[in-house]
C-alpha cells in the first residue's frame, strides 16, 4: 500500500487530497477495468479512480475527510464472480 497526501491544484482554497494504490483481483478484460472505475468514481469523495489491468491494480485520489480507508477496503478487491 502506498498513500501520501497532495494538494489538488486548480483552486486557492484546494482540499488536501490522498492517493492509495491496492491490488484488484478478478479482472480479465477492460471491461472490467471500466466497471471498477465507474464504481469507484461514484464514491462522494473520490476524485480519480486508475485501474489497471495490467498490474492488477487501482489508484484512487480522494478526499481523506470525506472518505474513510477500513482496514477492509486495503484488501484486494475481486470483481464479480465468473
């Protein structure tokens, strides 16, 4: 896991944001990927959502005050059974 605080750029008064990286486990297509972007873009709070099928895995920027990590969540996330 990975995780540093940034700024956002663009406004003066610009929230910090965080960045966290995670294994995604299941994927097999881009559809996938884009399945798991939509979903995670969804979440009030998050700014950007990468997912990568390639490396199995997701970088997402968000706002750590709106947005709570449970240890949980720092778990590999499996798509949908096949």
């Amino acid at each position: 896991m990975t995780g540093s605080s940034e700024r956002h750029t663009g406004q003066a008064d610009a929230t910090p944001l965080a960045s966290v990286r995670f294994p995604v486990e299941g994927m097999t297509c881009a559809s996938c990927v884009n399945r798991i972007e939509r979903y995670l873009t969804k979440v009030e709070g998050v700014e950007s959502a990468n997912v990568n099928l390639a490396t199995d895995s997701a970088s997402v920027r968000y706002d750590p005050s709106a947005v709570r990590l449970e240890d949980s969540a720092r778990q590999p996330v499996s798509t949908a059974p096949r």
